[in-house]
C-alpha cells in the first residue's frame, strides 16, 4: 500500500516564527508511518528528521513581489510536478488544496494599519504594488477551483474570508492556537510580587502586555 503524500508550503522557515511552529509541530504529531511528509521552502533553519523531505525552492528574487511571485510559481511547478495526495500552504499561492489564513485577510490588515497613518500615507499603502500583488494572489487563491479548504485561528478571520471572498462557511474551519499548559501557568504569588517589584508595578494595577513581532 503506497503512503498518502503530503506537501507543507512555507516559504522561509524560522524556529521563532508562529506559522513555523505550526509546520514543525504538525510533522511531529503527524504519523509518518503512512504518510510522506514533504515541506516546500526557500530555506529551512532547524532540526530535520530523517523522514522529512525538506524540498528547497529557492528561485532568484529582485525585490518583494518577485519573492513573493517567484516562489509562488516554483512551488506550485513543484508540487504539480511530484502530483502529492494533499499540498496545505502556509503561503498565498492559487491552486493548493488547504490554506492556513495564519495572517487573516490582507486588505482588512491594511485597513487597520491605515487607521494610525495620515490620510496621503493611507492612500498610498493601498496603491503599493506589493500590496496589490498580495490581495490579487489572496484573491485568485480563493476563487481557485483546487481550494478544498481553510484553516483559521480565529472566528473573526472565518466572517472576513467569508464577507469578503464568498466562500462557504463550511469550506472553513476554526483551529484556535493552541497553548504548552505545562510551560505557561498562571504565576505562584511569590512570582507574581517579585514580577511587580521588579517593574516598580503597585499590587492591584491593570498591565497589559503587547506580544507581536513587530510593533
């Protein structure tokens, strides 16, 4: 019996990456026993086990839309070319079988990043090229025939792809992050004053903290 033969697409692979984890933390739960397991990348930093493919597709890029484009159709030539049981894409790329919307929906992310920025700044972000590029390839990703299914990782993404692009609510499904509850508890009370004092924080203040990779 031939093992069913599965493609992971990201375009550039980092260990402190949260769509990364996702990848390495998928092959690891995956059972290799009756799967091929195949990732699709410009470059892969990290452990490899001996039952990954690690397949690099590392076309030359002249600036964003070309890295972005270049990778697109060399990933895509590849996975046509080798004819997997299942390609899931990490990345914005017509023609993959399941998409991780990991980055939500790219016009609404401009949307909000246009709510802090001038009004002629704002205009012109819609008006970049690469960003035009993005929402063409998100766009055509999501009319493409190919398309049997998206992951979310949160409802709010699942209402835009579904307000924006008409896809069926049933195509989607919500995968909420999940979260290590052996590394990250609720601090003991001797960590939670040492915490405070360390910050100069009175006891009963409100704190909220910002975790994000850029600000």
């Amino acid at each position: 019996m031939s093992k069913f033969r599965l493609a992971l697409v990201r375009q550039k692979y980092r260990p402190d990456g949260g769509a990364e984890r996702f990848v390495s933390r998928a092959l690891e739960a995956l059972d290799s026993s009756n799967l091929e397991l195949n990732v699709i990348t410009r470059e892969w930093q990290g452990p490899v086990k001996p039952e990954w493919n690690i397949r690099i597709c590392n076309p030359r890029k002249w600036g964003r839309i070309s890295r972005e484009r270049g990778f697109a159709d060399a990933a895509r030539r590849l996975w046509q070319a080798e004819n997997f049981d299942l390609v899931q894409s990490h990345e914005r790329i017509p023609g993959c079988d399941l998409y991780r919307a990991g980055d939500g929906v790219h016009r609404r992310w401009l949307e909000q990043r246009s709510r802090i920025l001038p009004g002629w700044k704002s205009r012109l972000l819609f008006a970049d090229r690469y960003h035009r590029y993005v929402m063409r390839a998100e766009r055509e990703m999501y009319h493409d025939p190919h398309l049997r299914g998206v992951i979310c990782n949160a409802e709010m993404i699942k209402q835009e792809i579904i307000a924006d692009f008409g896809l069926p609510a049933e195509k989607i499904r919500v995968i909420y992050n999940a979260i290590d509850n052996q590394r990250f508890l609720p601090p003991t009370e001797e960590v939670f004053v040492a915490l405070r004092d360390q910050w100069n924080l009175p006891r009963q203040a409100t704190c909220l903290i910002y975790v994000g990779s850029r600000l």
